[in-house]
C-alpha cells in the first residue's frame, strides 16, 4: 500500500498571502489529523478529519482551516500568512476515527517557509 | 501545551549499548505511544502501550507504563548508528481526544 502523500513538499510564500496543502491518507484510513511542527513549539496538533466532518480542533487561530473529501483526502488551509507560520505541516492517517486509540500514519510533511 | 515531557533531552551513546528515554505526562491517559522522526522527515510509530498494560516489546524495543508515577520508558537495545533520530512520547486521555506529542529527545548513535 502506499503510504500517507503530501503535496507540494516545499513551499515558499510570502506574508500576507494564502496557501493550501493536501494530504492523501492510505488507501482505506478515512481519518486524517494535521499537525504543525516548529522548533520552539515542538508538535502541535491542528485538526483531524473522519468522513469528512472535523472532529476535534487545536488551539490555533482560524486562519487555519481545513476540509476532508469523500475519499479521505485532505487540504488544509492557511490565510493571511504570518513569519510564525513558517514550519514542517504533517499529515497523518489512520484507520478508524478514533485518534487516540490507533497508530497514526505520517505523511513527509509539507515545509512551509513564510519570507 | 506538551502533555508529554520527554528526558532527556539529548542523548548520545556508542554503537552496540542501549539507549533510554523517559517521558512523563499529566493527566490520566488512555494509551501512550512513542514514535520516531529521522531529520526533517515524518514520524514513524513504534509501539503503542494501553493504560492497562505494563509492559510491551517490540523487536529491540521494550516500553514499560507507570500509570501510578505517570510515566513510560523507551529502551532500545544494541543500539545501530540508524537508530540515530528523534524520539517523541505521544498520550491521549480518551480514545477520541487528539494525540499530544512531547518535545522528543534527539539520540545520537556513534559508529
């Protein structure tokens, strides 16, 4: 099976300006969780997706979106880019919705660089 | 905020010994995992251990669960350079609430 993909894998942009990553989980996992990583904050959870309803939400401003598809696959959503946002943006999947009760599937992640 | 505090922080040993990490978190928890990140990649999971297990191995890994000191140690044994990477404990207090990730401990392993 492949693995969790994400797209595009690098990305510059600049302040003020919006950008959209996609994920697509493993054939057949129908949640996906966005988290972002920075080195002062470390691993931060964003949102996860199950059948296309979000399902729980992190503590990040709603510049930050997302949406999940009929089949699974994701795209999050970033407005008004700020310098902070620079960061590694991962995608996970996992077989059932329940996040905290199955391993979780990364994707490469998307870097994302905020001039 | 981190729920899982990972220690410590740094940690590098020679080919061949073993290598521990501890993580301590918070709040109760359903399950704890531990995953693996080589530089700038994503994470690869390594072993989930439930709240009502003590102890769980996998291959060279071994993971013990303290619910009562709210705490999980990670031993690698004979320990390879490839083993070289971030290692970062993961807990949930429900199996439908998100993960929580520490901060990692980055293990370097010598040749």
């Amino acid at each position: 099976k492949a693995g969790v993909t994400q797209t595009p894998r690098y990305l510059i942009k600049t302040r003020g300006q919006q950008v959209t990553l996609s994920c697509s989980p493993i054939s057949g996992h129908r949640s996906v969780s966005w988290y972002q990583q920075t080195p002062g904050q470390g691993l931060q959870f964003l949102f996860e997706y199950f059948s296309e309803t979000q399902r729980n939400k992190g503590n990040f401003p709603g510049r930050f979106s997302g949406r999940q598809f009929s089949n699974s696959r994701s795209e999050m959503n970033v407005s008004t880019l700020e310098l902070g946002d620079s960061a590694l943006y991962l995608c996970a999947s996992s077989l059932v919705g329940r996040q905290g009760d199955h391993e979780q599937y990364f994707g490469p992640g998307t870097r994302l660089t905020v001039t | 905020s981190q729920q899982g505090e990972e220690d410590p922080q740094a940690l590098s040993i020679q080919e061949g010994e073993n290598a521990t990490m501890n993580c301590s978190y918070k709040t109760s928890i359903n399950n704890l995992q531990w995953y693996r990140q080589n530089s700038g990649r994503g994470l690869v999971h390594l072993i989930l251990i439930r709240s009502n297990e003590r102890e769980k191995h996998s291959g060279r890994l071994r993971v013990t669960l303290d619910t009562s000191k709210k705490s999980s140690s990670l031993l690698i044994t004979a320990s390879r350079a490839a083993d070289t990477a971030s290692y970062f404990c993961a807990t949930t207090p429900g199996a439908n609430s998100k993960l929580t990730f520490g901060k990692g401990i980055t293990l370097s392993v010598r040749p």
